[in-house]
C-alpha cells in the first residue's frame, strides 16, 4: 500500500509539474494572442486537471485504508495523517515522501502564481475592450453596431 501511495505521489507530482508548464504556455498565449495556442493550452489543462483529480482520489482512498476510523476529508486531516505516515516509514522514505509533498506544494504555488497572472491579464484585455466599446459606442443614436445599413 506505501508502494501505491508513493507511485501515486509521484504521478501527482508529475502532473502537476507539466500544469505548469501549460499554464506557462497559456500565459503565453495570451500575450501573444494566439487562439489556437490558448485553446490547445486549455485542452491539456482540462486533461491535466482531470488526472489530478483521480490521483488525488486515489491517494485519498489509500490514506482511508491507513485510517479507516475517521473520513479523511479536511486538508488537516489528510496532512496530520502524511505525517503519520510518513513517521512510521524507515527514514529514507520518510524524507522521500517529505521530499515529494514539499515538492508538490512548491509546484502548486508557482501554478496558483501563474494563474493569478493569466487572470489579471485576461482581465486588463477585457478592461480595455470595454474602454474600446464605450469610445467606438459614444452616444447611443452613433452606437456602430445598433446603427441599421
């Protein structure tokens, strides 16, 4: 069960690295306005996304065999259980496991950083089509679009 938990952190671990890269990708994109890369980026996001999820439902199910007495559904639970875990393990994989969950959480910070950043991108774009709109729209009898050909 340990070999299973360590196989699926290190997958997490993985994926989460090549989310990044996508994000970074995607912030890319963005800049340069490229549709089709943008929408190739999201496409392996949602991918990414979805492997995450059944990785981390399957490492949540392994830590429940480890503690089938309480759910293990609150991020303090799951992290006081790697804990426990990770103290009865010989030392080698304990720093291993360490090794892999800081990692982990490093990795997250940088793709919660990027994302942040595409978000406020993508936010000063819109910002600034609205600002284009309400100039090109003036007043509303020389509004572009409702004016009739």
């Amino acid at each position: 069960m340990v070999k299973e938990l360590f196989e699926i952190m290190e997958n997490l671990n993985n994926n989460l690295e090549h989310l990044l890269i996508v994000s970074r990708d995607k912030r890319k994109a963005i800049v340069q306005r490229d549709l089709e890369g943008l929408e190739a980026s999201i496409k392996s996001e949602e991918k990414l996304l979805n492997e995450i999820h059944k990785l981390e439902n399957s490492r949540l199910g392994i830590l429940k065999s480890f503690n089938s007495d309480e759910p293990v559904d609150e991020k303090e639970k799951v992290d006081l259980l790697m804990n426990k875990i990770s103290s009865e393990l010989p030392e080698k994989l304990s720093e291993h496991l360490s090794y892999l969950r800081n990692k982990m959480k490093e990795v997250s910070r940088h793709i919660k950083s990027v994302n942040q950043q595409n978000m406020f991108l993508i936010e000063s774009s819109r910002e600034v089509l609205r600002m284009l709109f309400s100039e090109l729209k003036g007043n509303k009898e020389s509004f572009m679009v409702n004016r009739k050909v």
